[in-house]
C-alpha cells in the first residue's frame, strides 16, 4: 500500500488559480490486494479538506456553448476497436428496488467520460458493475470485447486493470475501518514534492492500471480544492501531463459527480442517468444545449444558480 500525505501534492496546481494553493487534506492511494481480498481493484482514497478556506469563493458555472448534440443512447456502425468497456443492457436491483433498467454504453480507449443523474439513480452502482465488485442481475459487461462472468478475482479474463477511486471509506468489509478511512496518510512525510509527484506517476504504472473509475472525486470541496483534484484526474490521463510534462498511464476514465466544475473541467463526454437508463449522452459542451426534455429539466433548474449554491443534477419535479 502506498500512501500520501496531501502536502506534496502541491505540483497539481489549479490552471485557474492565480497563487499556489493547498491541496485537499488528504489524498492516499492504495493498491488494495490484501491477504484478505484477492480482488484485482484497486482502490484510492480522496477525502475533502479540513481546515482549508478556499481563497477565492468565485462561483463556477456550467454552461456549454455548442449547438450540435448526440442525442442518441444507440451508437450504430461504429468502430469499436477501441471499445474497453461495454454494458450492455445491464439490469440491477437491490431486493425489491429495481435501480437498473438496461444501461448500455461503450468506453473507448482515450476517453474522459461522466456519469450524472439524478442521486440514487444508480451511478455508483454501475461504476461498481464495471469494477467488477457487483454482478448485474441482467445483461453483460464487455471488457476489451470480452464478455466478464461473475466478479473480478485473480482469474480476471480481461487483463485489463481497472482501478476504482472511491470518495469516501467504508468500501470493503474485508479492510480495517482504519484501512478504509485513512490509507495511513504520511502527514510528516519528508518527501518532497517532485518526489511525491513521480511516486504517483511511478505507482500508476507499476499496478499497470488502464481504466480509473472516480466516484464523486471531488464531493464536499470548495471550488479550489475541486479544481486540484480535477487537475489530478487530467493529469495521470494519457491526453494530459504531470508537473513535469509527463504524460499520464491512464488510458480512459469514469468519473461520477454531481459537481459543475468537474464536468466542465474534467469531462470530455457525458452519461446522463436516469430512471435506470441512460437518456441522453453527448459531448460535455453539449449538455446545456441539448433540448431532450429530461436534460432540459435539469439545465432549467441550474440556471443561474452557482455551484456553491449547489444546484442539483435532479429534474424538476413534474
Ligand atoms: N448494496 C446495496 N444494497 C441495497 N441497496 C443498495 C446497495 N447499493 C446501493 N443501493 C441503493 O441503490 C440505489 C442507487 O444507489 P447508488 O449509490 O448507485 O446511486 P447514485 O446514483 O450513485 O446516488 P448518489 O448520487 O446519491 O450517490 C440507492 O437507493 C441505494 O440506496
């Protein structure tokens, strides 16, 4: 287990931020392969700030400016040679409550893809069932073509590592709660902060992880810390750098949020959940443009509202 204090992280600086800013309070990093659970996923830990005031209070929006839009759930004659993860028609319930009512989508090798929706909608669940760590009652996971049967172990078919990068604790009963809470965070680490960054880099490479999937990275941070975070999440991506001009190991991720500047910042192209289905998905510049009526209920009701006054990815009730 590898485990980082946040002060090092000081590198990730936000592009928008005039002065260097501090990072979130804690951000650890685990490749979770216990004795105790032979599970391939690997698991990181961002957690929000403490006694951190953000310095500049602006509020962020999210607003796309494109005309175009796919409004499209069904993606017919493609290419799919650079699929590396496919659900498709994936059905999910927990006892009586029917969550997933046949969710497809495709990741391809390079993207930068969200999941939104309305919360209990199901978002968790479904980077759940590409990890590996849930089983959908109906329809199947495809990871580089090949269909996934029962949950990820040590026979995974795919060899395809898929990381998952929870936002809070209390993931795995087989950890510790002190395990799950903390990863031991180096709070007097002697690392420096060149150091910590090539660790980060140097980590991601050795677990040869392809595919992170973020669930709420950013959750209960204030917008500056966010945008640390969403630096962060570029960074280690194939398409984006470190500090140093490296280029990232990450060949595509998944992020789920609900918050603006994480979209805007960290997303490429977006899965609107709903109902437990995808309704809507699109480039992310498309979203506020869109006129599918769900996705037009939701950009009606975050008009003019700012992020911290935390407008919601829910529709208007009808
Ligand atoms: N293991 C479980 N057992 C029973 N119910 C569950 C389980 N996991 C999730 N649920 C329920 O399934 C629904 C969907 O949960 P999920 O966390 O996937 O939603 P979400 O869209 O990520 O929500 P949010 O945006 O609020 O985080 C919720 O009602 C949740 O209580």
């Amino acid at each position: 287990m590898v485990s980082l204090s946040t002060t090092p992280f000081l590198p990730f600086t936000a592009k928008n931020a005039s002065t260097r800013i501090p990072p979130p309070t804690s951000f650890s990093y685990s490749k979770q392969r216990s004795n105790r659970d032979p599970r391939k996923v690997v698991c990181a830990c961002i957690a929000p700030p403490q006694n951190f005031k953000s310095q500049d209070s602006s509020a962020i929006h999210f607003n796309g400016s494109s005309k175009s839009e796919q409004l499209s759930t069904a993606r017919d004659h493609e290419d799919d040679s650079d699929v590396l993860i496919e659900c498709r028609d994936v059905y999910k319930s927990f006892g009586e409550k029917k969550i997933l009512n046949g969710v497809s989508f495709k990741i391809k090798h390079g993207e930068a893809v969200g999941i939104i929706g309305p919360s209990g909608t199901g978002k968790s669940t479904v980077l759940k069932i590409i990890a590996g760590l849930l089983a959908p009652d109906k329809g199947e996971v495809y990871i580089r073509g090949k269909k996934r049967v029962g949950l990820v172990s040590d026979d995974d078919i795919s060899g395809l590592r898929i990381g998952l990068v929870f936002q809070s604790a209390a993931l795995f009963d087989s950890l510790t709660v002190r395990e799950n809470v903390g990863f031991l965070l180096y709070e007097h680490s002697s690392m420096s902060e060149d150091q910590i960054s090539e660790l980060v880099t140097e980590t991601l490479a050795a677990v040869g992880l392809k595919v992170l999937l973020y669930d709420e990275p950013t959750a209960g941070l204030d917008p500056i810390a966010s945008t640390v975070v969403e630096d962060l999440i570029r960074s280690v991506h194939i398409k984006g750098q470190d500090a140093r001009g490296k280029p990232g190991n990450i060949s595509s991720y998944v992020v789920v949020t609900h918050q603006h500047s994480t979209i805007k910042r960290a997303i490429d192209r977006l899965l609107f959940l709903h109902k437990g289905k995808i309704v809507w998905e699109g480039m992310t510049h498309e979203f506020t443009t869109s006129t599918n009526p769900i996705v037009q209920q939701v950009t009606r009701s975050c008009a003019g509202l700012s992020y911290r006054r935390g407008c919601s990815l829910d529709p208007e009730p009808t």
